[in-house]
C-alpha cells in the first residue's frame, strides 16, 4: 500500500483527490493538510510539518494555492 497525505483536501480539486485516494485499492490516505479543514472522517493537520510530526507518508499531493 502507498500512503497518501493531501494538502489543500477540503478543497474542490482535494476533495476529489481525497475520494479518488480512498477508492483505490493500492493507496491509502493517511492524512490531509489544511488550514481550513472542515469535519472529516480522516486526521487533517493546520501545515505539512505538522502532519510530518505525526504521520508517515510516502506520498505527498498538493492542491494548495
């Protein structure tokens, strides 16, 4: 399994990466990265450094400004 962070995943665009990421059966999403996160069934820090203090990924996509 490859372990998925996304950055920006309360937005459009990560929100589908986020949905595209759980549905696959090779990948698994750790975490997401967003400042503005909204409720989510899933661990979501406010910045990348934060997420790399808690979780291991191997794999980081961004959809951040």
């Amino acid at each position: 399994m490859i372990k998925v962070a996304v950055a920006g995943c309360c937005g459009r665009m990560g929100s589908s990466v986020v949905n595209a990421v759980q549905n696959a059966e090779d990948l698994t999403l750790v975490c997401g990265i967003d400042p503005y996160a909204s409720e989510v069934s899933y661990p979501v820090y406010s910045d990348i450094q934060e997420a790399l203090d808690h979780e291991t990924f191997d794999v980081l996509v961004d959809f951040t400004h």
